[in-house]
C-alpha cells in the first residue's frame, strides 16, 4: 500500500525534481501529515517548501490515515501525548468521551476518524512536532 500522494523536493524555493539536486546543498527528507482545508498545515507546508535543501512528502492524512502504530511513533518522538495531539474544535472527541479517554483508546479513534488529529505533524531527521503555530516547523529544520 502506497501511502504518499504526491512527493516534491524544493530547494530556494523552486519546485525540482530530486534527481537534479546538485552542489553543496544537504538534503533533509520532511513528511508533513497535511490537511489543505487547514490554513495553519498550508503555512507549514509552504514554509517547508521554501525551505532549501527539503526532500518534502506530503501525506493528505485525512486521505490516507495513519496507522496506530504510526500515530504512537509520532507523539512519542514528539514527546506528546495523544490526548495532546487530540483535535477538539470541530470535531465530537468530547462527546465521544476522548477527552478522558486512555491513550489506546484515542489513538484508535484518530486511526478510525483521522480529523480527530491535530494538524500538522511535521517529521524530520531532527524530530517530530506538532507545527502551532507554523513557525515552529523551523525547530526541526
């Protein structure tokens, strides 16, 4: 199963292809776990693609969930919680309880109900981070 919709690699700003990335420049690979309805996850993502030297994957979460597994190994490199990677505005994670819910329990609903992520999840060779606001991808950078 194929997991990344689309991949771009951009260097000072300009979308190219990896293959003729050339020079001195160092690459980072970057996944962002993307929302494009979300204002904050395209500033993320824009900051990341003018970033020089950013091999970028951008997986449409809401498209291609993560995994259970997947989601526990981000909040854990994170350092968070689930229940701190929990979206609460616009979502019904109070009304199904998620809000006292076990750390199991939440990251099973996020995996079944991925708008129950908080976005964006930004992952780096550095770390992971919940990117709010959107400058804060620049920690990881």
């Amino acid at each position: 199963m194929q997991v990344v919709p689309w991949r771009v690699t951009a260097i000072s700003g300009a979308v190219v292809p990896s293959s003729t990335m050339r020079g001195s420049i160092k690459v980072m690979k970057a996944t962002i776990w993307h929302n494009p309805n979300c204002g904050t996850s395209r500033k993320t993502m824009a900051i990341l693609q003018e970033a020089p030297g950013i091999e970028l994957t951008v997986i449409e979460y809401l498209k291609f969930p993560p995994s259970v597994e997947k989601l526990s190994q981000l909040y854990r490199d994170a350092g968070m919680t689930p229940a701190q990677g929990l979206r609460l505005r616009n979502t019904d994670a109070e009304e199904l309880g998620l809000t006292t819910a076990s750390a199991e329990a939440i990251l099973a609903a996020m995996a079944a109900d991925p708008i129950l992520i908080e976005r964006p999840l930004v992952e780096t060779e550095k770390g992971v981070l919940l990117c709010r606001p959107q400058d804060k991808v620049h920690e990881i950078l």
